[in-house]
C-alpha cells in the first residue's frame, strides 16, 4: 500500500528533514516507487496561508529531480500534506497521484489516502468528480460533497471534526481508510490500520533519521515558541516516542499540537442516575465526572527534534 506524511505547525515550519526520509520510502528503503506528491499550505508572514503550491510526479520519489529539489528548498508551511504511491487501484498516472486538491467555501482543500476500499462506488453529483479513476480520489470526493451538503459555509474546525467523525465509517466500511486532509486551517487524520505522530516542542534535541544517514539537532534552529505535530504511516525517526492511532481514530492537530481525537477529548458521561427507592428524586453519585484517559488535548510535546540543511526548520523571528 502507500505511505502517508503530514505536518501542522505553530510557526510556518519547513519539512525538509522529514521529506527527506520520507521520499526514500518511494522506491529506495521501501517499494512505493508509483509516484508521489506533496501539499504545501505555503504561509504568509507568520499566518497559516491559503494558497496551495501542489508537487505531483508519476515516478518514484527517491529519484524524482522534483523530490530532490524539495529536500534542499525549504518551503515554510503550517500544514502539509504528502504521499508516496503503491498502485492498487488505478494506473500509474499523473492524474492518479496523491494529494489531491479540491476547492469548497473559497478555500483548497488537500487529500491523501493509503488503503484499498472494496466495491466502493458512492454517488456524486455537482461540484466534486474524480479526474483519475482511484479509490482514494472518489472518496475524497465524496467527503467533500457530503462536508458541502452539512455546512452553508466554513464551519469551525470543531465542527468539521464532528461531521468527519460521522462520515469516516461510512467510507471505512469498504476497507482500509488510512487518510491525511487538510484545508489550511488544521491537519485531520484517521487511521484504520497504520497510523503514528510525534509532537516537536522545546527543549529540542537530536533526532536520527531511519530511512537515511541523517542526525539533525533542532536545538539549533528552533525558538522555544516553535512547536509541531508530524504524522507518519511509520516513524522517521529512530529515537522519538512516536505515538501510534487506535484502529478507527480520527484525529485533529491544529497551531502544532493535537487539538482533538475520535474520543472527542472530553469526559465521558457520568453514570446513570441511581433511583432512590424511597422517591422518585434521582440521585447523581457524588465526586467529579470521570476524566478522558487519552490526554488528547494536553499542551505537553514529546521534547525530540533535528537539523542540518535536510530538517524540519521551524520560523523562528530570524531566517532559518
């Protein structure tokens, strides 16, 4: 299947160093050598911006000129979206290459997606067609017809993650549905089978990458306000407490942490009322609600990171 890379950042970051390991996946330390592209949310200023610079090649990333050119131009981003290919469904075209784009409410919106889905053939209509003949791309198509149907106008992202909570399983049925999506505003993503993300904040410290001969100390080029969450099919890095998704879990990373998950981040209910069986008065058990035990919405960060000219090279007040 394919591989899957995403990041959300507090300062416009560049993924220089995780793309670097990323793309060896595409055909070098891995077989996903049928293409592969990436997203950029390209910032403005120090803003999440919302024009889109979209890379796509049909040839394998560890020796696409195109992957070699991004490991060394840094483009700074809050969210970015990217994806090495192993065909299953669909021939090894341009038009079949992961991330796909889709505009909705005035703004783009980014998809990629690892999985097969089984007779999966929803209904579409309107606005949103596939242009190649993957999976991955009517799905994408079908969320973006069905978030349209939900929402007179850009919900907030809360309420973007309640509606993907509701039409996720109704895609997840036909199979795997391993995806990253993103609109510029926060990075969502479900994992049905492989799933990880690391959270990068201060103190940063030297990271190893697993796919190349790269060690990068992020303590070098980071600020203590810099922050971001990278999501990964498998870890990049050797040495980072890389925290895998539960099978059916969505969830959201926005301003460079982990903002909400399928548990939804908040207390279950509390028990039942007990009836009193000397009246009718219900009676609540006494103590706090119980408490989430996923710490979904903690501000803590995993304190790992990297660096040299192939890093994750957040924007600090100086150039990087």
């Amino acid at each position: 299947m394919c591989q899957l890379l995403g990041m959300n950042s507090h300062l416009p970051a560049s993924l220089t160093l995780s793309f670097t390991g990323f793309s060896q996946r595409g055909g070098c330390t891995d077989h996903h050598g049928d293409g592969w592209g990436i997203a950029f949310f390209e910032s403005d200023g120090a803003s999440p911006g919302k024009g889109v610079r979209h890379f796509v090649d049909k040839t394998s990333a560890a020796t696409s000129p195109i992957a070699q050119m991004l490991k060394s131009y840094p483009i700074k981003s809050h969210n970015v979206v990217a994806h090495v290919r192993k065909a299953t469904v669909g021939q090894v075209t341009l038009e079949n290459t992961h991330p796909f784009v889709r505009e909705l409410w005035g703004r783009y919106w980014v998809f990629a997606h690892n999985g097969d889905l089984k007779n999966y053939a929803p209904y579409l209509h309107g606005h949103f067609k596939p242009v190649g003949n993957t999976d991955s791309e009517r799905a994408f198509c079908w969320l973006m017809q069905e978030l349209s149907k939900s929402h007179a106008d850009v919900p907030t992202v809360d309420e973007l993650t309640r509606t993907l909570q509701e039409l996720t399983p109704q895609i997840s049925k036909h199979g795997t549905f391993n995806f990253l999506l993103s609109n510029g505003q926060a990075l969502w993503a479900h994992a049905t089978t492989k799933l990880c993300y690391v959270l990068r904040a201060h103190p940063f410290h030297e990271v190893h990458l697993k796919d190349d001969d790269v060690a990068v100390n992020l303590a070098q080029l980071n600020s203590p306000e810099d922050r971001l969450a990278i999501v990964v099919t498998e870890p990049l890095t050797t040495d980072e407490d890389w925290t895998a998704f539960a099978p059916g879990e969505l969830k959201v990373f926005v301003d460079g942490t982990l903002a909400r998950c399928s548990c939804q981040c908040a207390a279950p209910p509390r028990p039942a009322p007990v009836t009193d069986p000397f009246g009718p008065v219900p009676v609540v058990p006494e103590g706090p609600a119980p408490q989430c035990e996923q710490a979904c919405g903690a501000s803590e960060a995993c304190p790992s990171a990297a660096s040299r000219a192939c890093t994750n090279m957040a924007a600090t007040s100086n150039p990087v």
